[in-house]
C-alpha cells in the first residue's frame, strides 16, 4: 500500500512548485513597491526575466523530484511483490461476485477507494482534496489559489499552464459546464504524465478527477487486473501498486480484510 501513498506525495511535491511561485511572486512585490524612481527599465526587464526562471526552475524541480520519489517507491515496490509471488492458490480467471464493488478504507496511511470490476479490471480512487480542489472560481494547488485571470476554462475543458509549462489539462464529462465542479478526464499536464508514466497498466486506463468544492478525489480506472477465488486475490498488471501480487482476503456483510503475512487492512463496501 505504500505505493499508493507514494502517488499522492508526488502530487503533493508536484504543487510545491505553485507555492514557490506564489513567495516569489510577493516578493516581487514587496521589492518594486520599495525600489526608488531611481531604477531604470532595463533592470526592471531584468528582475522580471529572473523571476520568470525562478518560477520555471522551482516548477520543473518540483516536477523531477516528484518523478524520482515515484520512480523509487516503484522499485521498492516491485521488488516486494516479486518476494511474495507465487504465496497463494488461487484460480486464474475466477472473479469472486462478492468482491465486486467500491470498497473504502482509511488504514495503513492510505485515504481512498479500491474498486473491482466484473470484468477483472480495477480502480484505485485517492482522496486528493489536500492537495488540488476548486474553491469557487479559484483553483487550489495545496494552499496556493490559481485565480481564474490564470487558467482557461470554456464549456468544460480547463487548462492550466504556468510559463510556458502545461500542469493541468481535463475535460469534464458529468456536471453542469457553467461551474468548475464535476468529474473530468485528465488529458494532459504534469499530473497526467506522472500517472499515465507509472500507473497505465491496461488498454482501459483514465485518469479522472472528481471535485465538489473543497473535497476532489484523482482516479486511476483501470490501472489494475485481478483474479479473486473467494479466499485469494491475485493482482496480475499493476501488482506494484497493493506492494504484493497475491493477497488472502476474507468478506464479512459490508467488511473486506486484506491480509499479507501479519499485515491486515479492513475496508467498507460503498457501493
């Protein structure tokens, strides 16, 4: 599960370089206001062109950052669920009905969803409100607010590209296009490339982002395939992503187990 929690923490170092624009761009401030009527143009143009490195510098460190940490936990990743491959029987093919469904859980430091598919695929949903919502027409990137004079957004599709550098780009396919609010497929961006790099595990794959107000959860669908027998769950393409390939499990009503060795993760059906 760890490999989840590395996804956010990538997106989170990603949003560092919004904040890092939003110091220099106050800062920038705070020196014109008290630059004399002394200074010329061309150490204006100067300041400005500095500034705009700065941003572009702090975005795409922030960018290459992300991609290591998501590189590494990877590794670790892998290497763990080829140790455990093989631990558990199970029946190739077999999909158990009473797994199917979106299950939630807060436990082992992970904040989301996993969903099973009748068709053997699999969603992972993350709560990402933390770290990017929409607060009325303002988009959100952890504490710094993106106003609208900053993005574009025209019946549905949004864009947002900061010096010359593209971080979001969705178009929303449920919700009214005269709000910000809705579900919207990520097509392109910083954010996209770090999933789409590391987590397109089937022909299926979307990456979707779903936002009301100050909540927004990231969606990779289809980024996993399984096999589950009633007592073995058996994650084929995307197995990094739950650190083993085989799991036991046990269903009680509404309660899904996952265990792996003496580890035990408990999550609630919710649909």
């Amino acid at each position: 599960m760890k490999k989840l929690t590395a996804i956010l923490m990538s997106c989170a170092l990603i949003t560092c370089a919004f904040a890092s624009c939003g110091s220099d761009d106050d800062s920038s401030s705070s020196s014109k206001s008290t630059t004399t009527s002394a200074s010329t143009s061309a150490s204006d143009s100067t300041d400005e062109s500095s500034e705009a490195s700065s941003e572009k510098a702090s975005a795409t460190s922030a960018s290459t950052t992300a991609a290591s940490t998501t590189k590494a936990a990877s590794t670790e990743a892998t290497t763990k669920a080829g140790s455990s491959s093989g631990s558990a029987q199970y029946e190739a093919g077999k999909i158990d009905e009473d797994i199917l469904g979106i299950w939630a859980t807060k436990e082992m430091g992970f904040d989301g969803s996993y969903e099973f598919l009748e068709n053997g695929n699999g969603s992972v949903y993350l709560d990402s409100s933390s770290i990017v919502h929409f607060d009325g027409d303002k988009l959100m990137m952890s504490s710094t607010a993106i106003t609208a004079d900053k993005y574009t957004y025209d019946n549905g599709h949004f864009d947002f590209t900061l010096n010359g550098q593209n971080f979001l780009t969705m178009d929303k396919i449920e919700g009214d296009n005269a709000v910000l609010d809705g579900t919207y497929t990520v097509t392109g961006g910083k954010f996209y490339d770090q999933f789409k790099t590391n987590y397109a595990n089937t022909d299926a794959y979307e990456f979707r982002f779903i936002v009301k107000g100050d909540k927004s959860q990231m969606c990779l669908m289809n980024c996993f395939t399984y096999s589950a027998d009633g007592e073995n769950l058996c994650i084929d393409k995307g197995a990094s992503l739950f650190n083993n390939k085989n799991l036991k499990y046990t269903l009680d009503g509404d309660k899904l187990t996952f265990t792996v060795g003496s580890l035990k993760q408990e999550l609630t059906k919710q649909s």
